[in-house]
C-alpha cells in the first residue's frame, strides 16, 4: 500500500516511545501542536481519505539512532505497519544531544485494526 511521509526527524515533543493512528482532524491538530511544540501549523491531512500513522523512538542521549516506515500491508482485518529501527554503531561519532526519532506518514483511511511490526519480529 502506497504512502507518503509528512515528517520524519530527530526532535519532537514527543518523548516517549509511542505508535500512534490518527484519524480525525481534531486528533491531528492536538498530536501536531504537542509534536511540534506550537512552532508550525500541520501539515494537510484529507480525513476523509486519509489517515495518519505516527511512530515515535522515544528520547534517546545521543544522535545515531532512527525510525522508519518501511511498509503497509492491507489484511483481511485491517493494516500492517512494518517498521525499521536503526541504533548507531558502538564507537561512532555521535551528536552529543537529546534526540526524539520519529516518522509520520499519511495513508489510505482504513477503519480497522492498525497492528506495527518491527522489521525481524514474527508477526
């Protein structure tokens, strides 16, 4: 299932590691303003259509790591969401601050069940 990406970085105000499905325009205007800490207005979401799948890391001391999206999977229940994490190297060079990885994408609305896998685990 195709998707698109409406934010991925390393800050948010989100600092616990959550997966999140938003489906309402006013779920995604109070997510945005905590994940944005009020500096920007959200992106366009068509509820109607369209949903959002966030996943957060969770705050981590250092630079290195990442989250990621990697693929969605329409089931006979609902969605699959496939999910990479990527930790640095021991020895690498590292930014030396409070990271808070993350990926939100915008998808197809789907009213069932939402279930994220991370890339290696059994379903």
């Amino acid at each position: 299932m195709l998707f698109s990406t409406l934010a991925k970085g390393l800050q948010s105000g989100v600092r616990e590691p959550i997966q999140l499905v938003i489906r309402t325009r006013a779920e995604w205007a109070a997510f945005w303003a905590r994940h944005a800490r009020g500096s920007a207005a959200p992106p366009p979401v068509d509820f109607s259509r369209d949903m959002v799948v966030a996943l957060f890391m969770g705050e981590r001391g250092t630079g290195g790591y990442e989250i990621e999206i990697t693929r969605v999977e329409r089931v006979e229940s609902g969605l699959v969401v496939q999910y990479r994490r990527t930790s640095p190297d021991p020895g690498a060079m590292l930014s030396q601050a409070l990271s808070q990885p993350f990926h939100l994408v915008k998808l197809p609305r789907n009213d069932g069940p939402v279930i994220f896998v991370a890339e290696g685990s059994p379903r």
